[in-house]
C-alpha cells in the first residue's frame, strides 16, 4: 500500500480529552468504514500555537478533512476553519450548564467566510459519517462501503420492524 494510502485522512481534534468519550465512536465509525483517522487533544485557548502547527501541517500528512469537538464557548471548530481551507465538520460536546446548546450555539454561528458544517450535539457519529461522504467524493472504494453500511442500517430497521408484531388487532 502507498504511504498516502496509510496516512490518516480525518484528523479529530479535541478541545481536552474529556471530550475524548463522545469523540471515540467518530473514530470506530471511521474505522468500520476504513477510513484513517488522528485523534489529538489541543485547546484553541491554551495552546494555539500547537493547533496551528497540528492544522497547518495536516494536509501534507494525509488530513482531508477535519473533526473538531468542543464543548461550551466551542472556539476550536472555527479556529481550525481560520487556518485552512480543507473541510471542518463541528461536534458540540453536552455541557453541564446548558447540555449543549451553549456549544451548538457557539459552532453554528461562524461569521461569514468561515464555514464549520456543525452536526448536533455529541453527534459523532453524523460527523464520522459525513466526512466520510466527502471523502467518497474521490473515492469509490470509501462510496461503496458508504452505501453498504446503508443497506446495513436501512436492513437493520426492516427486521426491527418485522419483528414487532405491532399489528392491528381485530
């Protein structure tokens, strides 16, 4: 396999690694689909010069898309979007406080010309998914195995709902 094959082509960025529980069913989503991915923890606040570093060399490490998860003021999603023009798909951790919404709030409201695709909050799932379908975009290996975990779930509902027995009664 090429060495570009290999590389991770999601990086998932954390704001601290108490977001790392919400943050892992991104990683084993992207791993059913095949799709390499990095995992850090750096905060936006406490250490920008490390995030710069981490998002300014990302693309020549693979990186085609970027996770980024933060909870509460959520500043990580859009500074990762400042400092490159590879996509940038937001996660709101739940919070104490507000339960998230101080986070979805915060992600969502980019101001114009820094776009974050903002998924719901601790929806790492949607965010594993749908940088996956943007890298499916150029690869049709990634495209069927996007459509075959589909087929899985939309299989998986059939047989739930055949099984119910909900029918009417006379």
């Amino acid at each position: 396999m090429a060495e570009h094959e290999t590389a991770a082509r999601v990086g998932i960025v954390c704001g601290s690694r108490s977001d790392f529980p919400v943050m892992e069913k991104a990683v084993e989503l992207l791993g059913r689909l095949e799709v390499p991915c990095e995992m850090h923890a750096i905060s936006a606040h406490r250490a920008p010069d490390l995030l710069f570093r981490f998002v300014g060399g990302a693309e020549a490490r693979g990186i085609r898309v970027f996770i980024a998860a933060a909870g509460g003021a959520a500043h990580l999603p859009g500074v990762v979007a400042a400092k490159t023009i590879l996509p940038v798909i937001g996660v709101p951790i739940p919070t104490q406080m507000a339960g998230g919404l101080d986070s979805l709030l915060s992600i969502v409201q980019m101001p114009k010309g820094i776009p974050v695709a903002t998924v719901a909050v601790g929806s790492a799932e949607n965010a594993a998914l749908l940088a996956a379908e943007i890298l499916a975009l150029s690869d049709p290996a990634l495209r069927g195995r996007l459509q075959a975990f589909r087929d899985a779930q939309t299989r998986s509902i059939e047989e739930d709902d055949s099984n119910a027995n909900l029918r009417p009664t006379p």
